[in-house]
DNA sequence: CTATTATATGTAACCGGTTACATAACCTTT
DNA sequence: AAAGGTTATGTAACCGGTTACATATAATAG
C-alpha cells in the first residue's frame, strides 16, 4: 500500500501539502494541487484511516446495540442508523447484547478503546454508573437512563392504555395481558398501561397477567396455558408482535377462533403482522423514525458535545388488522 | 484517557515494559510485573487499539455485507459470524449492499482504509476483479465467485430439485415456480433444479415462472396473478421463504385453499414458515452453522493468509409442515 | 573459570497520517 | 517605501502504541 510519504515523492512535495490536498483545507496552489492529485491517481493511493484517527482522537464510526438481531423489530432500527449513519460517511457496528449487562459492559469498553465517535443504546441494564467513564456520546432508545443522556422514546404506556382500551371499545369482557420479560426495558410501561386501563374492573385479577420472554416460541406455550386455564378470556394485549403472533398460534391448536371468540392486539408493528392468518391488530411504531432520529440526534452530539440532552418522544399509532373484531 | 506513559512513568519503568506486561509476551521479573499491574489499575488505563492497529496494520474487525438486514434469512447469519468473531476478540461490522455494487464497492473500499481484517461476502455482483486490490482475506456466502476465493455453500440445485420432486410425489400435477431476482446469486440455480424436473413435462411452459424480487409484497401481487391466469396450477415451488408466505396470503385472498387445492413450498427454512397458517412447508438451510463456519474459516485465514482456498458445500434439508399436502 | 544462554529492562525508531510553527514570495494599503 | 495581509510550502513534533537492538546481570554448561 501506498502511503503519503510515496505520494509526496512522486509528486515532489512535502507530507503536509499532500494532507493539505487531500483535506482540501490549506492553501495549495492549483498547479501542485494537479501534481499531487496525479500522484495518488498513479500510485492508487488511499489515506490510512487508522493513522488519521490516531492523531484525530476519533474513529468515524458509530455503534448500535440492541437485545438480538433476530427479533425482526431491531433489524428495521439497524438499517434506518446504517443509513443516516452512512451519509453521514461513518462505519456501523452492530453489537448484540443479549440483554446481558456483563456484554454490554464488555462492548462498551472494547468499542472505547477503538475510539468509536458515539453509542445507540437499546438496554434495560446500562445505568448513569457504566457510562460514567464513557466519553463519546450516547443516546439511549426505547428508555431513558437518566435525565442527562439523550433519549429517543415511544409513549409505552399511552399505546399500551391505547390497546386495552380499544379491546373493551370493541366488546372484549376480561382482558388478558402477556408482558415482556423483567428484564426488558418497556415491560413495566406497557403492563402500566394495560393496568390504567383494567386495574379497577371488578373481575380484575393478577391471574390475568402473565410474563413472557417477546420470544415467539415461549409466548406459544405461555398462551395455551392460559386460554386454558381461563376460558373466559376474550381479549388479549399482548406486549409484543412476536408473542402476539405465538398467541394466534396457540389459539388455532385450541381451536379457539380469532377473532370471533378471541381477539388478539399485539405491539410493534412489525412486519410479520401482516403475514399471519388472521393478520395482527398492533400498537405500531414508527420504527425507522426512531432509528434514524437517533442516529441523527448522536452525530449532532459529536458535533457539538457541548449541546444540551435532547429527549424525543415519538407516537404510537393503532392500526387495526383482522385479530380483533368489531362489534357489531 | 491515560496512556502507556502515563503508566511506565508512575510504575518507574519504560514504556517497552508495560507494553510486555500488558501483551505477556517478553520477560518480565513478576515484582516488576506487579508494579506495572498496580499502576495500571490506578489510572485506570485502557490501551488504545488505534495506536496498536496502526503498528500491527490490523484492526481486529471483520466485516459482512449482505443484501439487507430486513429479510430474516440474514439476521441469523449475523448472528453467527457475531457470535463466532466476539468468540476471538474481533468486533462486527455490519453492512447493506441493497445488492448494489455501487455500494459494495464503496464498503470494500472504506473498510480496507480501516485496516479490517477480513470479509464475509453475500453477494451476486462482486468479482475477482473487484476484489484485486484488496489484501484482506474475504470468503463469499451464497456463491463461488471464483475459485481463488473461498466460500460456504448450500447445493442450492439439489434443494430445489428435491423441492420440486417433492411436489411431484404428493400429486402435483402442475407445478410452477416464483425465482427470485435476477441479480441474486442463487436464483439461478433454484431455477435450474427446477427445471431438472419439470422441463420435460408435456404442459410445461415459461408462463409456469415468474420472477420475484425475494420480498413479501411483490409475491403477493405476482401470486395473485399467477394463480388468476393459470388456474390449474396445484403445486408451487418459490424460491425463498419470504416470498412462499406472499403465496400463502394471495391464495388465501383468491379463496385458494391450502393445501388442499395447492400446495407451497418455500427454500430457507425461517422461522416466520412457523408462524404462517398454514405452516409452510420448506427447504431448510444450515444458517447458523453457514455463518458460524464462514467466520471460522475467515479467522483461519487471517491466521494463515498463505492457507489454500478452502470451499465448503453444507446440505439443506426437506421439512414438511402445513402448505403441502400428501396424497393418500 | 570462562563461554554461553536465559532473564530483565531501556532507548529509540517506527506505523502513517495531521498540523503548529517557520519561512518566503507576492500583493495591497497608506 | 515600509507595514501588513495573503498565498504557498516545508520541517518536525505529535497521536499511543510495538519492537528491534543494545546492554547488563544471573544462571548454566563445558
């Protein structure tokens, strides 16, 4: 590989026209500009970024860390920060934390020493204490760590009041929940939310509430065991769209119709909604927005670190497909 | 941040020692060794990677391109060169080619000014020219670019055929095909296995193939028209999995039972053909191990750049759910 | 007892860029 | 004509690690 030095002797000049040329930034008369330009065309030369972020303290890339890729909700996330992130000519790295707090940690400090210029964070785990000795900047989705880190957020409980109260607008009589795990951020939210809503009905009762895992797979089986054990459920908020879809298919092996005799509203919006049979009635969220606000928030950030915190909070929206049915 | 210096200055050594204490690689006197340790732990200190990348000329990051995250084959695969790299100290950088080379091109190129050590390619448009200059090893996923370039396969072929032949066995009388587009690596080999079975049929005719773009709602336009047009179609082999739900959702639209009236079959075997009623029958691919293999193999030729081509051919196998049904 | 080897550590060059500082020629302005 | 500004370019320090080379002592071999 060609480096600068190369270039400034095929071109006859210093190192530091070179870097002028290539940064565009000092003078450089026109005629050696040509020259050195020449130069890197015939030597093919390219800039050894590595070098350049040494003396630059910066990396020019940016990290995303979300629970699992695989659920289909964080691949939307990625794909709006690669893309405002790539404009904006930064690398992306996507790291997945499993929900655990030990790799969150663990990336944090790794993606430090490789000075990676900001983080999008989606964790339930990382607190003020962890990002005390981070120096780039953060901002936190889905959640607000505290009050001093930058925050793009949904209203949870407000789509999550929005949902249970559009079960009982259609008709639904007991109203079941399936919440996210403990550990997940938005849980709590959106369980508040059904509660707001379910708390004070006289049939209320904690049996009505069960946890899942927003995993598919045991949502399927938490859902059996439920509409068995209470035959009078009518109606499920189910916190996200892949539990919700493990819920259409827990009702078709009971042989439980949807919508007639259950009507199902997940949260999300997430694509496979559309896909089932019947399709899912969700919470939907604006999730490329979220992405690429977050993204646009952070390189703001590294920009300018002196700038105040910024909190967003962006709308939820109902949008009604076949899991759920109107009264007549 | 504190620097080596820092550290050699407070544990009254020279820099080249902390360097050996910290890499353990030289002889270091153990009370010397502790001192060091101490040192460290009071400042804190962190090496800096981009000093170390600049040195070494590596950067201890691999990168994979895909076509786009959204399309749940891919976030498996990630998952696993994730998972296996994280296993070797690298970090993962994730890109979305849209299957364009323009950008595959750009991501070669501003990876390479990274230093990063290796790639892992998903893509139709790369060739051995492309990948002239670049240094880094790079294995391809999917496709042989050449045979001077490693790579992990599926026999996409055989899949297809045994799909089709599939259809064949449980009574398909008239069996067409959605491919995917033209510009992916693997459409032309599901067509071809295809054809190995159906070509020679008395009523087979071009008008039985249609092209699809491997996406869910293009399918489903190109499905409903498909089964408008040729209403004696029983069976249809599509060439990914995605695109097999948009089949199931236009024959549900067009009242086309399934599977009595016809059967699908898919090629991918994600876990979304789970949450379809009916479940879709399918053509599993290894994803995981594919990735996880890809890495392990990319790591091993960092390792050992002087290492011949290594190209691997994992198999797929016939699962049978819902969207088919045998004849008695 | 000397020669050789293992252990231990420091000095300084090096990786490949960027930029503060120095220098010089030329152009304006008063 | 002197002073100040603009244009143009080079020198060398710097970013923060790693390591070749030099040096010195302790241990072991012949």
């Amino acid at each position: 590989m060609a480096t600068i030095r190369d270039v400034a002797k095929l071109a006859n000049v210093s190192t530091a026209t070179v870097s002028r040329v290539l940064n565009n930034n000092r003078y450089v008369n026109s005629e050696t500009k040509n020259r050195v330009n020449e130069a890197i065309e015939k030597l093919q030369y390219r800039p050894n970024d590595v070098a350049r972020s040494l003396f630059k303290g910066n990396s020019k890339m940016i990290a995303l860390f979300v629970p699992d890729i695989k659920n289909p909700f964080f691949p939307e996330l990625a794909r709006a920060v690669e893309d405002v992130t790539n404009q904006h000519n930064y690398t992306f790295i996507l790291c997945n934390t499993d929900d655990s707090h030990e790799k969150e940690v663990t990336y944090l400090n790794a993606l430090t020493q490789k000075s990676v210029d900001g983080f999008i964070i989606v964790s339930s785990t990382i607190t003020e204490e962890d990002l005390h000795h981070i120096t780039s900047p953060v901002i936190s989705l889905d959640r607000k760590f505290s009050s001093k880190i930058s925050s793009v957020t949904v209203n949870n409980r407000k789509g999550a009041r929005e949902a249970t109260a559009y079960l009982q607008s259609i008709g639904c009589k007991k109203i079941a929940h399936i919440s996210g795990p403990q550990t997940a951020s938005n849980t709590e939210e959106r369980l508040k939310g059904y509660l707001d809503v379910i708390e004070h009905e006289a049939w209320f009762h904690s049996n009505y509430v069960v946890t899942g895992d927003y995993r598919f797979e045991n949502s399927y089986e938490i859902a059996k065991q439920l509409l068995t054990n209470h035959n009078d459920i009518d109606g499920i908020f189910v916190a996200n769209d892949l539990m919700a879809v493990g819920v259409l298919k827990a009702a078709e092996s009971l042989n439980i119709k949807i919508p007639e005799q259950l009507s199902v509203i997940g949260f999300d919006g997430i694509t496979i909604g559309l896909t089932t049979t019947p399709s899912l009635t969700t919470i939907q969220q604006p999730i490329y927005e979220i992405g690429s606000r977050a993204a646009q928030i952070l390189l703001q950030l590294i920009d300018h670190p002196e700038q105040k915190v910024i909190q967003e909070e962006l709308e939820v929206t109902l949008i009604e497909r076949d899991s759920t049915k109107r009264k007549e």
